[in-house]
C-alpha cells in the first residue's frame, strides 16, 4: 500500500497523553504539517453524535487512537468498571466514526496486557486469546482485545487498512505520576525523588522485585507507529518494545542511580506482583526493518527530566 505524504490530514486522538503527545512530536519532526487535534473540551471521546459529526466534517487521511483510560495495577484494580467503559466506548466511537467518514488507514494502539498472563516467553502476537488473562487488569486488556477485533473486522468487512501496535510498558514524558494510579516506572521515579527531598534512608518497592518487565520509551512507541504507516503497512497486529527485560529490583536500582538516591530498598510483599514476566516477541518489527533506539537508562534520565520540570511548574 502506497505510504501518505506530508500533507496527508493525520487525527491524533489523545494528543495530550504520553503517547498521542510523542505522536504529534514524531510527525512534527518528520515533517507532517496537517496535524488534527482536538482537546477533551473541544470533542467528548465518549460522545458517539459529536465523534461521528467530527469525522464526518474534518474526514482525516489517517486516524491514530492514542485516546484511553490508563493506570497501573491499583487503579486497574479499584477501578474496573471505569476502564472498561470508558476504552469501549472511546475506541468503538473513533474506529467506527472513521470508517462511516471514509477514513482509509488508522492505528490502534492497544497494550501487551491483552497477552494472557502465563503465556510462553517472549510472547507473540499469536498467542493472543489463548489463555485467561491477567486478573488485575482484565477489564482493561478485554477493552484493549475489542479495538483489536474491530480493526481486524473493519479490516475483513469493509476493506480498511487497520493496524493494531501493541507496546510494552511505556514511559517519559508527559507519563503520570500520580502514585494511586500510575504505572510502576513513573512511580518508582517520584517515590525515589521525593525520599532523596526528605533525606530517607530507605523507599518502598510494592510486592517482591521479583517479577520481570520489558520498558519502552514512549519516543520510541511513536516512531514505530509513524514508521508502519510510512511503509504503508495495510493490517495486522505488531508487537513494539525493545525486546529486553529487567526485573523490578533492577528497575528500581536504575531508578535510584538516575535520580541520585543512594538509600535502600524495602519490598512491600503485601502489594500484588502482577504479571510474572511480560517479554514482548518483536520479530513482526524488526523484520520490517524498525528496532527501538533509546536505552532504559538514558530513557529513565529523559524522563526524571520531564519529570522535575514538571514539579517546577
């Protein structure tokens, strides 16, 4: 399939998150000048008349759903129904709004929490739907599976060009910090930060270090997305880390070296593991010709910038 140009009508969807702010980065940078964005107040997600009434008028050349409800084990605990509502209807009102405008090509991204939980290591995109998911945040992943049936059935039905990007864990900038309902990496950074401030011997990991994590920059997750639709990839689903993992008491050792703490480690085992190991297979990616580039430590240091710049503001 032939790629877009540079004056192609792209909609981020989600532009001010993590990752639909690194898309509109990423094709800023590539010299995409006709960028669709519009903020929570401008257009409700969840609002399927003024989605549909959005793509009609504006009808983009290719549609990024980088729009979702997000958060780490405890948010996805405590707040099940939410995450499962709000994803439903946000990706079913973009895609489905989309193809009714005749939107040709567009990227959905998903997470490799739709993996089951004890599947084979690292983990294919084949071994989606093979096996029960991971409890804590199945709410979140059975969502995340629905944008992926869609696109496939779009796909099948109409004969759309739709391509599902499953990323590993994502950080840097613009990520959330918040430690009732952020992912463990942006956690682990303010935790370290704030017991450097108040000069504490020690900080709290939850559960045991034990389990394994695959961490991607999310500079990295946007490049890759631009990338398959440059190459003009038509459908499917791809997998996208770095194809590496670490385990949660290195995580937090990297953590500490960056941001200077030099206490110690406590493990809080009464806090939930999750997952075992989460190793993404990234083969379908590196096949085509597109590897990640920034490593965790000089990721982790981009990010506890953005993150002192933010605590500045």
């Amino acid at each position: 399939m032939k790629s877009l140009d540079k004056d192609a009508k792209i909609f981020v969807a989600g532009h001010r998150g993590m990752v639909g702010s690194a898309l509109v980065r990423c094709l800023e940078a590539r010299g995409y000048a006709n960028i669709l964005t519009r903020t929570r107040n401008q257009l409700d997600l969840l609002d399927q008349t003024a989605v549909r009434e959005f793509m009609r008028e504006e009808r983009p050349d290719y549609v990024f759903v980088a729009a979702a409800k997000v958060g780490g084990i405890y948010a996805n605990n405590t707040y099940g129904a939410d995450f499962i509502y709000e994803n439903l209807v946000v990706e079913t009102n973009i895609i489905d709004s989309a193809h009714r405008a005749g939107v040709d090509r567009l990227c959905f991204l998903g997470s490799s929490c739709i993996y089951p939980r004890e599947c084979p290591q690292p983990i294919r995109e084949e071994y989606l739907l093979t096996g029960p998911l991971e409890p804590t945040n199945e709410p979140y992943a059975i969502a995340k599976i629905a944008g992926v049936k869609m696109c496939e059935s779009y796909n099948r039905q109409h004969g759309r060009h739709y391509v599902s990007v499953m990323p590993t864990n994502l950080y840097g900038p613009n990520d959330n910090y918040d430690l009732n309902n952020s992912h463990v990496l942006p956690a682990l950074i303010r935790k370290a930060h704030e017991a450097k401030a108040r000069g504490d011997s020690e900080y709290v990991v939850w559960g045991s270090g034990r389990p394994m994590r695959e961490f991607l920059y999310v500079d990295d997750l946007a490049a890759a997305c631009v990338f398959l639709m440059e190459q003009g990839i038509a459908e499917g689903l791809y997998n996208v880390g770095t194809g590496e993992d670490v385990t949660i008491r290195e995580l937090a050792e990297t953590v500490m070296s960056v941001v200077g703490f030099d206490g110690r480690i406590v493990f809080d085992a009464s806090k939930p593991d999750g997952t075992p190991r989460k190793l993404l297979n990234v083969d379908r990616m590196r096949a085509l010709g597109w590897q990640a580039q920034t490593s965790l430590r000089d990721g982790i240091a981009a990010a506890y910038t953005d993150f002192l710049s933010r605590s500045a503001a």
